[in-house]
C-alpha cells in the first residue's frame, strides 16, 4: 500500500470509528435526512440525555461529520456530507479489489 493510500486510510479512520456508535449514526441519519436542528430538538422524544447527545455530537464534529452553528443561545448541528463521501468512495476502493479477487479466484477454481 502507498503512503499517500495509508495517510487516506488513517484520515478516514475516525468517520468509521464515529459511525460505530448506534446513537451517533442515528444522528447522522437524521441530521442528513432533515436537515439542521438544535439539541432540543434532536433531544425531543429520546431517552439520551442532552448531555449525552452533545457529547455524541463532538464526536461526530471531531470526525468532520457535523457542525455546529450558534444562532442566538442556541446551538444549531448540521450534517456535513464530504468526510461521508470521502469514506464511501474508500469503502468502493476495498469492494473493487474484493470484487478483482473473488473473479481471479474463480476463474482459479474453474481451470
């Protein structure tokens, strides 16, 4: 693997490792489906604190996965879509060499 493939790798590393939490994917989830909302809101009909929310949120923002805007006392958090597709198009990479190698061998098996 090249350098400059490794230094991808260990870029991305943190958005997989965010992602591997159920509540910061949910909020990912929802973020990127309705758009931008305050801890309230995404807080409003949960059984995690708003606490615990905003602490998942740092996380996510550590990971360049969502930002946080002030608007007034408010926080507002929204979804930031470029490190997601950052890591997808690596995932895509790794499905590729998979598909390369599972043809090779069974063009192996078949001879």
């Amino acid at each position: 693997m090249a350098r400059s493939e490794l230094a991808r790798w260990k870029d991305a590393a943190p958005v997989f490792a965010a992602l591997g939490d159920e509540t910061r994917l949910k909020l990912v989830a929802r973020l990127s489906m309705h758009g931008p909302e305050s801890i309230t809101r995404l807080t409003a009909d949960s059984r995690v604190t708003r606490q615990a929310i905003t602490k998942h949120l740092e996380v996510l923002a550590g990971a360049g996965l969502v930002r946080d805007v002030r608007r007034g006392r408010e926080r507002i958090w929204e979804f930031e879509g470029e490190r997601l597709d950052e890591a997808r198009r690596l995932l895509k990479e790794i499905s590729k060499g998979w598909d390369v190698r599972l043809e090779r061998l069974r063009r192996f098996v078949e001879e």
